[in-house]
C-alpha cells in the first residue's frame, strides 16, 4: 500500500518540484531585472545631479577667481596715482610708504604691494623683508616700463608656485619715478579646491596649467599632468574612490571612464578652468539603494526557504505519520486478507456440503415418489410371478418365459431409478468431459419425473437434432439443471395452467433456456447473493442460485436471469462449445 501511494505521488511531487524552481527562477530573473533597472535610472540619475553641481561648483570657482582678479587689477592705478607714494618718490622719503602699503593690503586683501623706484629697486613693501631688493629683470618691472596701463603677469618662482600680479608707472610731470607692483593671492583658492573631492586646473591661453589642486602639475599642459601616474592629492583620492568598482587602468580614470571632465572659460586673458569629478558620490548612492534592495530580496528568499522549510516539515511529519499509518493498516489488511482466505476456504467447503445438502433435501423430497414409482413395478412383478407360476403348472413354458421377460424389464425400470438415485446423492468432483448437453438435459428430467408427475406441469422441451458437446462435469451441470427446474416447479405453484420450457440453442456457445410462467424475479439484482430467497421459512436456504452460478463459472460459462416478455422468469446457462480439435481427440 505504502509503495502504491509513493508512486502515485512521484507525478506530483515531480511537478511541485519543477513548479517551485520556475517560481525560484522566476523570482531571481526579476530580482535581477529590478536591481538592473534600479541601478541603471539612479546611476542616470545621481549622474546628471552630480554633474549638475559639479557645473555649478566649477561656475562658482571661476566667478570667484574673477572677482579676486577685478577687484586687485584697480589697486595699481589707484596707488600710482596717491599723492602720498608720489610724493614719497619725489622725497625719497619712505619712512611712511610701508605702513601706507600694509593698510592699502589689509583694505582689498592683496597678497603683498611693491613700490620700485625707478631703478627697479623695492623702496617699499608690505613685506618689510624685501625692501631694497632689486626686481629690475621681473617681467611686472618691464612689462610696467613698456605699457602706460596696468599690466599683469604670472610668474612661476623658484618652489614652483605662480605668482600673479598687476603693475603698473608711476609718473610725475610725465617722468617715470617708479612702479607699484599688487600681488594678487589665487593660491588661497588652491587650498579652498583641495578639500573637496573635485581635482581643478586653472589654465592660461596657450594651455599652460597656472593654478591646480595638485602641486606638481603647475607649468605643464593638461596632457602633460595627466599622463603623471601618482597624483599625490585629490585627483589620487578620486582614483582610488573609482578604482574599488571600476577595474581599469589608472589612464582610463582621467580620460573620462571613471571620472567626470567639466571644462568652463573664465573671461579673463584666455583663461580655462577644467574640473575632474570623481563618480564615487554616484556609486555610493547608488550602492546604498541597491544593497537595500538585494537586502529586501534576500530577506524574501530566506522567508519563502523558511516557510518551503516549514512546510517540507510539516509535510515530512505528515508523511512519517501517515506512513506509520499505512503500516498499520496493511498489517490489518494483510490480517484482514488471511481472515478472508481462511473464509473464503470455509466457504468453499461449506458450499460444497451445503450442495451436497441440497442434493440430499431434493433426494428427500424425491423418496415418496420414487418408492411409489418402486412399488407399481414390484405390484406387476407379483402378478407376472404368480401367473408364471400357473402357466408353467399348466405346462405351459413359452407363455411362462414371456411372463419372466416382463419381470426382468421392471427390474430394469427399478434399477435405472435407484441408479440415478445412487448418481445425485454422490458428491460432484471437478473432473470433467466432453459431454452431450442433451443427455444431461434428459437425465435431469428423468431425475425430476417422480416430481413433475405430482404435479399437473406442463413441460416443453426442445433440443437440436444433433449432439451438443461441451466440456463439463455431468453431475454438477446435473445438479444445476435440477435446481433450476425445481425453482420453476415451485415457481409454478399458484399459476393456474403451469408450464416450464426447456431449451437448448446452439451458436458460437451452447445456451440452456429454462423458462417458467411464474410471477417472475422482482430482485434482479440480490438474486445470485447468498442466502437470498423468496420461499417461505423451512422451504429453502437461499443458496441454490449462488451454488449454480458459481459451478457454472467453474465450467467456464455464465448463469444469467432475466424476466420473460410475458411475464415468469428465464434462466440461461451458457456454456462454451469444445473446439473440433478436441472433438478429434476425444
């Protein structure tokens, strides 16, 4: 039982397996398509809002490089024209220049102010350290000589730094008495830029790289900078950002791969800004919203394991109890099973007695007619004898013997009877033999002449011309055929003109038709059953039919029962013919 349930069931835990891993693959395909498309329209995203303010941090820088630059490039022509430093060239009193200076510095917040005689020496400064330098050969000394405006000049100085300044004449009675030089401070915004993540360059007209958040690229072209593999400062800082997601070589981060290239002109001597914006900010957004949902997905495919877990579980526990079950129930269905082949023994043997009963209740019933049936031919014997014994007292011999013929002809009549007598008391066996159906039709009726006689029955048989054979045993299809006529004779009982047909038709099967004007069977149905019956208590058992049927089946036929068309009941017996090659062997 256990294996019949866990075959039946291998289709279906076949196809929940399946069904479950296209749901498991399912899920993954749209964990990663959502995850796909969440890091596709955020990374997008993020990127347009971090180039956003990168532009607008890079038009921030250059508004403010400006402004520093307009607002030192007035500084030299206010100066050169104070009476004080003029007067003070004229004088060559500079005891009060220097404190003149410092304030001017402090008002405009310059990086330092020369004032060079005409010499080029440095008569005063804000930086009392360099009075009495000579700057003769500074471009800002000659580039001041040449131009009667302001002029201005960037000067990389011996540590690398630039210096950016405005200088300009300062003239009396149109003589040239000396040059106020301004040092503009840029550098302060250098500082500024490196505390962010963005590496900036500031670069003049022909490329040169004047201002940069890294050192070393100052005096060199923006190809120059960066084919330098060790950017010390944040350009190395954004490499490194990068470098965690992106594996690719370090030149591919400044050609725009991994970091963000803005460039911006500064409406000043040609001037360019160039910002690189490093995609770390992007990817950390963008990481974060994607581990929340890979965080999300995993918690809903460790919960939908836990719960397949559980209900595996569940479904094992329930299997363990009913698998202790089916074992218990085919240890009783195998007690069951014994118990029913033991009945089914029992009843077998009890069939047989009760058949053997049957046969002796209907011998019972026989005695009365078969002793007068006896004593009619024992009265004529009497009579022969007695008048054989006159006629051979008489000399009379040939008369005499005709007498005894007469005797030994009852004597036949006496003996065929108690024969078939001695034949229906005897067990059936289970041998059988090719027999002629109509001999074991007439022999049923000369076994229940005594019987039809007591009644007024009328009694139709009709049989083919020719022989029937089958291949029975003679007793027990006897025995069927007798209680089938014994079932019409008492079905007959209060039937007015009673009749009983006998029939034997032969097709591809031999069929035996014995047909009764009865009331017929209301239960069709119970009709074969044990112990089913419609006589009166004391008149029968209910086990002739099922007897019948079941010899019947024995002999490789059917039984069947039917209600005629007129009304009465039919019973057919139904039996296969033997083949012609059995027919030659017999």
């Amino acid at each position: 039982m256990t294996e019949t349930k866990d075959v039946h069931n291998d289709p279906v835990r076949t196809a929940l397996s399946w069904r479950v891993r296209a749901l498991l693959v399912v899920f993954i395909g749209a964990a990663v398509a959502v995850v796909w498309f969440t890091n596709q329209f955020l990374t997008e995203r993020y990127t347009v809002s971090t180039k956003n303010r990168a532009e607008v941090r890079q038009t921030l820088y250059a508004g403010n490089l400006q402004s520093e630059l307009q607002r030192n490039s007035i500084v030299p022509l206010l100066l050169s024209r104070d009476p004080v430093l003029i007067g003070a060239l004229n004088s060559a009193d500079f005891s009060q220049t220097s404190l003149r200076l410092i304030s001017v510095k402090d008002e405009i917040g310059a990086a330092s102010i020369m004032m060079l005689d005409a010499s080029g020496r440095t008569v005063a400064a804000t930086d009392r350290g360099r009075i009495g330098s000579a700057h003769r050969q500074a471009p800002y000394f000659i580039e001041a000589l040449r131009s009667n405006e302001t002029v201005f000049n960037a000067v990389q100085n011996d540590s690398g730094a630039m210096q950016f300044s405005y200088s300009r004449r300062i003239e009396a009675g149109g003589e040239l008495i000396g040059v106020i030089v301004v040092e503009v401070d840029l550098r302060k915004y250098e500082q500024s830029w490196s505390t962010i993540s963005d590496a900036v360059i500031v670069t003049d007209s022909e490329g040169t790289i004047i201002l940069s958040t890294e050192p070393r690229w100052r005096g060199l072209t923006e190809e120059e900078a960066l084919k330098l593999r060790s950017a010390p400062s944040a350009i190395e800082r954004a490499i490194r950002a990068t470098a965690d997601w992106a594996a690719l070589p370090t030149e591919a981060f400044y050609r725009g791969s991994a970091l963000m290239r803005l460039e911006n002109r500064i409406p000043f001597r040609g001037w360019r800004m160039i910002t690189f914006t490093t995609y770390s900010s992007v990817r950390e957004r963008v990481n974060g919203v994607l581990a929340l949902e890979i965080m999300f997905f995993a918690i809903l495919l460790a919960g939908a394991f836990y719960l397949s877990s559980r209900r595996a579980l569940a479904r094992s526990i329930f299997f363990q109890k009913e698998t202790a079950e089916l074992r218990q129930l085919n240890e009783a269905l195998q007690r069951e099973i014994a118990e029913r082949e033991r009945v089914e023994k029992n009843l077998e043997v009890a069939e047989q007695t009760l058949a053997q009963s049957s046969k002796l209740a209907a011998l019972g019933e026989m005695s009365a007619s078969v002793s007068h049936e006896l004593n009619q031919p024992l009265a004529a014997m009497k009579t022969y004898l007695a008048g054989a014994k006159l006629l051979l007292q008489r000399r009379r011999p040939e008369e005499a013997l005709t007498s005894f013929q007469r005797v030994d002809d009852l004597l036949e009549r006496m003996g065929a009877i108690t024969r078939q007598l001695k034949s229906f008391a005897r067990k059936g066996g289970t041998a059988v033999e090719p027999l002629d159906a109509r001999a074991c039709i007439s022999s049923a009726l000369s076994m229940m002449e005594p019987q039809l006689k007591n009644r007024k029955v009328r009694i139709t048989r009709s049989l083919p011309d020719e022989p029937v054979m089958i291949l029975a045993d003679r007793l027990r299809l006897e025995q069927v055929l007798i209680n089938l006529m014994r079932n019409a004779l008492d079905a007959t009982k209060e039937t007015e003109d009673p009749s009983i047909d006998i029939l034997l038709t032969v097709g591809q099967i031999a069929t035996i038709t014995v047909r009764d004007n009865g009331p017929g069977i209301e239960d069709l149905e119970s009709l074969f059953e044990p112990f089913y019956t419609t006589k009166a208590p004391g008149d029968g058992v209910g086990l002739g039919l099922a007897i019948s049927s079941g010899i019947v089946k024995d002999l490789g036929g059917r039984l069947y029962a039917r209600n005629g068309r007129v009304g009465g009941a039919v019973f057919e017996v139904r039996l296969p013919l033997i083949d012609a090659d059995v027919k030659a062997a017999e």
